[in-house]
C-alpha cells in the first residue's frame, strides 16, 4: 500500500454543493482523493450519490464551488451499461477505447473479455446477454483504460460471487499501481484502508 | 450604471420581483387599455374611410401593432433563451415560459386580421406572399416551443432545450425572410395587388401608433403577471412565500 | 365490455394528463400541409405539370429524411453510450459531425437513390431530373442536420416523432423554398443560378452552425 | 360606416376578447395558486 500522505493529489473538490432540480441536496462538499487511495460513498437512496460522481466525471457542471482533477483521465461505470446493444462486447470496448484514447490492440481487448468471464461470448450481441454479463461486459471497461481514477456506481450490482472477488481483486491491483477508486455503494465493499464519504444524515 | 446593475441584479431576486412586479402591472393595464380604448374609438369612429379599401382599411389598427409585437415579442424570447444559456439566469427562464403563449396568440391575431383584411382588399383570404409565409412560419415555430416546453418535465432541461430552439429559430428568421421574398417574387398573378405602402395621411397614423403603445403596455403587462405566477410556484415553499401569504 | 370500457377509461385519462400532445399530430397536420401548399402554389399559376411534381418530391423527400433522423441518439441516450462520449470527447463537435455524416450516408443517401423512381413514377420530364438530384443534394444534408438537431432536442422525452417534428418543420422552410424554386425556374426555363447559388450558401453556412448546436444540446442532456 | 366595415367588426370582436382574456386569466391563475400554498401550508400546519 502506498503511503497516503505524500501521494499525489488526484482530484480535489471544496465547497460543492449537489444540487438535483434546483434543490440542494448535499452543501458545502469537500473531498480529496490522493493515489492508492479507496473513497467509498454511502448514503440513501437519492441522497445525491449518482449526482456527485457526474460532477467528478464532468457531464455535470457546478455553479459554485470548486472541482480539480489532476488530468483528464478517469473511467466511469455507471448504473447505465455504456453498451450498444446490438454491438457484441468486443465492439462495444473497442468503441470505448477510441473515445478515450487509451491504445489497445485486438488482443488486448479479448484479454480483458477473457478476464471478466464473457471469453465465448465476446462476438454475442451485447442485447443478447444477461444483466450480470452486461455489468462484467462494463466492468472490462477498468482493464482496458489507462485512467489512474475509477469512479464506479453501484458496481456490485446483479453481480455473482465469482466476478464480486474479482472486482475487489481489481481494485487491489489498481491501488497498488498507484491508482485510486471512488465508488458510491451500498454495500461496503470490504477492503482495507478505505476512506469512507457518509452522505445526507450522518 | 450604477443603478441599472443594481435594478438588473434585484431583478433576479424572486421576492424583490414578486412584490415589485405588482405595481407595474396595475399601472401598465391602466396606461395600456386607456390607450387601446382611445385608439380603437379613434380609428374606427373618427377617421376617413381609406378613398381605395373604404373602412375595412380600420383593420390596420389591430393587425399592425399585433404583427410587430409577435416578432418583437420572439426576438426577446431568444435574446432570453441566450441569458440563460450563458448566465444560467433563473428569470430568463420564467420570461421565455410566460412570453411564447402570448406570443403566439398574437401571431394567431395578426394572421386572423391580417386574412380578414384581405378578402375585401385583395378578394382573397390567403396569398402565399413574403409577408403571410413569414407570419405563418413564426407561428409554427411559437408552437414548436410551446411543444417543447410542455413536453419536457424537468424545468432545468426544458428551459435550456426551449433557449437552444429559439435562438436557432430566430437566427433562421432573416433567412427565412429571404427565401420567402426571393421564392414569392417568382409567381405574382396580375389579380392580385399587394400592399403598395399606401401613403398615410396623418389623421390616420394617429390611432395606429396609441394602439400600438396601449399593446405594448398590455402586452408587457401580462407578461409581468405570468411571471409572478411562475416565480410564485417556483418559490412555493420558500420563507419569503409564507411571509407575503401570512400578511396578506 | 369490461376490457373496453377501462381501456378507453385510460386512454381518455392519459390524454387529458398532457392534453397538448394530442394537438401535436393537428399541428403536423397543418404544417405539413402548408409546406406543401406554397411550393405547389407556384406551380398552379404557372401550369407546368414538371414544376407540380418538384414540389412534391421535395416534400416527399423532407419527411423520409426528417423521420429517418427521428431517432438519433436515443438508444445512445438510453445505454448510457452517449454519457461516456459527453464525458471523455472535448471537444464534442468532431464525435457529432462524424455521426452525422453517417447518418446522411446510410439513412438519406438511399433516398435520393430512389428520387429516379419516384420521378419516373411522377413522370417528371428526364431533363429536370438531374436538376432534382442536385438541389436535393444540398436539401437533404440540410434535412438531415435540422433532424437531428430536432431529434436530440427530444431526447429521453419518449414521445413519438410528431414533436420532434413540430420543432424542425419550420426551419426547413428556407431550404425547401430555395430548392423547389431553383428548380422549378429550371423547368419552367428560367434563370435559376442565383437560386441554386443561395441553396448551397446556406448549406454550407448550416453545416457548420448546427453541429456546435447538436453538440451543446448533447452536453446539455447529461447535465440535469 | 358601410361598405366593407362588416369585415372589421369581427376583427374588433376578436381583439376585445384576446384582451380580456390575456388579461384576465393570469390573475384567475394567481389567485388558484396562492389558495393552493395556503391549502397545503394549511395541511402541513
């Protein structure tokens, strides 16, 4: 584990307040997030955990308050799988590679496939699979992208027990290599030195 | 400057222009209707009737000060869509809301005096002329916006999708504009004689510009109460709503 | 009777939820009906049958084009593609023009593939038929960013196509009434340079002016 | 007055009633939405 206190700054955010239709949802927000570093968002349901990963990954844009990110490179699963439908899964990341710039070869992506458990179906169109194939379909997305951040939502979700420890296992890894994971989640995840981010009543 | 930064920046405060908003509008229905009741009497009563078009000419006194309020009235729609694009101001939002209907209606006007006029002037309702087509077209695009807004149920959403449609629809206006004038100068049948800008004699420019001013006073008016509707709704649950509602 | 009763019982009650959306097919109706009025009015005076049958191929054209558009972006929407693209594409204006180029290739070009046959069908004299094609050229590409631009407008709405045509029905009229006169004065042996000129001007100009708007409007989607 | 005034009287007739209505309807809708927050203020009290 890297020592957390001399870490790099990867995304540092003070006095942001989360709105959703005009109302404020959560004021005031600060958060730093530094390499090596697991954030894990709590909250109830429509408390503004969705909200806030939008600001982080910039599709939403704040009125006050500030967001830094230290570079552009971050990757996102979110509760929407990113996956055309009729595309098969391999098509699908290639696409996804494309848009952002991370160079990866044929291979590479069939490895990645390979990895999450959808080898024999990786020229399937991604409509024809099931809702745990289409989220570790979505979670290929973390191996094939250079970003040092992850932000995920809801990453557990429709996933069996095998894929579950292999996320963990992922999210080990990429903190070791001096990454760093946001994750808005019901269910804690489980791993060690996570800093956790309680939203609404606390 | 000073004092208009300061009116412009009070202006987007909710309370300030909910009890602000109050007076102006009493005040511009009085002006405004004094205005169109002296016109109309004087336009229909006490001006001669026109030597060529006899007295359906008097049709003028409605159609015109419609016709250019509509087109005022989409321009400012648009100049408001551009505020809250940029300055994601909230009352641009709540202007835009309130303009378009009555912007519409008054579209619907002028075309309805406008073909009312022409059945005794050119002995037919309709012409597909620069003028009409134009007309039209803004109406269509008045009812496009009005669609879009109702459609939409996130406000946020629907007002800056309604400011994008019409700040593109009013920059298509010139072009639109052009096509019509070039398009309908192809087909001009000999029958039909339109509008030679008949010389207007001074007695009768007179109840054509006081109707002109009383609508406009109206006409800003009603845009002013819509507004305070819409504030008032939006503000519904706010400190400052209970105040006024418990004091009153 | 149970079934029908309750079945209108809901209809009528969805209806009166939004009651403005069933006065969006009359509206279609009336628009579509005035596009096709004045263009087809030019060529009642002037009684050359070539210049009838322009007028309504152009129109014919408009709306394959127009529906062709109606769903762009939607399943993009939908899937969650669209946020990824919005989020990892700045600038977002070479991700639009390039999916919009596909689309005039894969969905409007075949269309004016088939205005042969359908001129054929209309009996249009053979020598204004490349004219057609041509002025069609520059109106389709037109058709088309207007479509989607009415497309993304609507988008996540869940409407059917009626609104998004309402909304880009009016801004067709420059490009329709240039391209039907341009060619209309063609057939009928008049000077049509400056027409055709105009046609591709605005063209080019809309080319490239809406796609920063399409682009924005994408942008805007995702912000709520 | 003869001739073609008939045209002008349903124009006036028109213009009168867009007016009142225009006028008219906001406050009815104003006067609706304050009766509403009093009732649910009312409700929540």
């Amino acid at each position: 584990m890297v020592n957390t206190t001399n870490a790099k700054k990867l995304l540092t955010i003070s006095n942001l307040n989360v709105e959703v239709a005009d109302k404020v949802l959560f004021p005031n927000l600060s958060l730093q997030v530094r390499e090596g570093e697991l954030v894990e968002i709590h909250g109830a349901n429509g408390v503004g955990k969705s909200t806030l990963l939008r600001y982080i990954i910039g599709t939403r844009r704040s009125p006050n308050g500030t967001l830094i990110r230290v570079s552009d490179d971050v990757v996102y699963v979110g509760q929407k799988s990113g996956l055309n439908p009729t595309l098969t899964p391999l098509e699908n990341l290639r696409w996804f590679t494309q848009i952002t710039g991370s160079k990866r070869t044929p291979k590479e992506l069939m490895g990645a496939l390979m990895q999450v458990g959808l080898g024999s179906f990786m020229r399937t169109p991604t409509g024809a699979l099931s809702a745990g194939q289409i989220r570790r379909c979505g979670l290929a997305k973390l191996v094939v992208s250079d970003a040092k951040l992850w932000v995920l939502d809801e990453p557990l979700t429709s996933l069996d027990a095998s894929a579950t420890e292999w996320l963990r296992e992922a999210i080990s890894e990429h903190r070791n290599k001096n990454g760093a994971v946001i994750c808005a989640t019901h269910a804690s995840l489980g791993l060690p030195a996570a800093t956790t981010l309680q939203l609404g009543e606390l | 400057m000073n004092w208009f930064r300061q009116t412009f920046h009070r202006m987007g405060s909710p309370p300030y222009f909910y009890r602000g908003a109050r007076k102006w509008i009493t005040g511009l229905y009085i002006v405004g209707l004094a205005l169109l009741v002296v016109g109309t009497i004087w336009g229909i009563g006490f001006t001669p009737a026109d030597r060529l078009q006899g007295d359906s000419f008097r049709i003028i006194y409605f159609h015109v000060p419609t016709a250019h309020l509509s087109q005022l009235i989409y321009i400012a729609v648009a100049v408001a869509g551009f505020v809250f694009l940029v300055w994601r101001m909230k009352m641009a939002d709540v202007f835009m809301v309130s303009a378009i209907w009555l912007g519409a209606w008054l579209t619907a006007f002028a075309l309805f005096s406008g073909i009312v006029w022409g059945i005794p002037t050119w002995g037919t309702g309709w012409v597909w002329d620069a003028r009409t087509t134009s007309v039209l077209v803004q109406l269509f695009l008045f009812i496009g916006l009005i669609a879009l807004r109702g459609a939409i149920p996130n406000s946020q959403r629907a007002a800056l999708a309604v400011s994008v449609l019409a700040i593109v629809g009013v920059l298509n206006i010139p072009i639109i504009k052009y096509s019509v004038d070039w398009f309908t100068t192809l087909h001009q049948p000999a029958s039909i004689q339109i509008g030679e800008p008949i010389a207007i004699d001074l007695a009768m420019l007179w109840p054509l510009l006081i109707n002109s001013l009383g609508l406009y006073a109206v006409a800003a008016g009603v845009i002013l109460s819509h507004m305070r509707i819409h504030v008032l709704r939006r503000e519904r649950d706010s400190e400052w709503v209970a105040k006024s509602l418990l004091t009153k | 009777m149970n079934g029908f009763i309750s079945s209108f019982q809901r209809t009528a009650r969805l209806t009166a939820r939004h009651p403005l959306d069933a006065a969006h097919a009359v509206a279609f109706f009336i628009i579509v009906t005035s596009l096709i009025s004045v263009t087809v009015d030019n060529a009642t005076t002037s009684g050359n049958r070539d210049a009838f049958v322009i007028a309504i191929m152009w129109v014919v054209v408009l709306l394959a084009t127009m529906l062709g558009c109606a769903a762009a972006y939607s399943q993009d929407y939908e899937d969650g593609s669209l946020e990824l693209l919005v989020a990892h594409q700045r600038p977002l204006f070479p991700s639009v023009l390039g999916s919009m180029m596909g689309l005039w290739f894969f969905s409007t070009l075949p269309i004016l593939l088939c205005v042969p046959l359908g001129a054929w069908m209309l009996t249009l004299s053979t020598s204004v038929w490349w004219m057609l094609l041509l002025t069609l050229l520059a109106g389709s590409i037109v058709f088309t960013l207007f479509g989607v631009l009415g497309a993304v407008l609507t988008l996540g709405i869940g409407r059917n196509g009626v609104l998004m045509a309402l909304l880009v029905l009016p801004l067709y009229v420059p490009v329709l009434l240039l391209g039907v006169g341009a060619c209309q004065r063609y057939a009928n042996g008049e000077t049509f340079e400056f027409a055709l000129a105009s046609l591709f001007a605005i063209a080019v100009a809309l080319v490239t002016f809406v796609p920063f708007a399409i682009a924005a409007l994408l942008r805007v989607s995702q912000e709520y | 007055m003869g001739g073609y005034a008939v045209y002008v009287w349903p124009v006036v007739g028109l213009a009168v009633l867009l007016v009142i209505g225009v006028t008219v309807i906001p406050s009815l809708l104003h006067r609706r939405l304050i009766k509403e927050i009093r009732e649910t203020r009312d409700l929540a009290a």
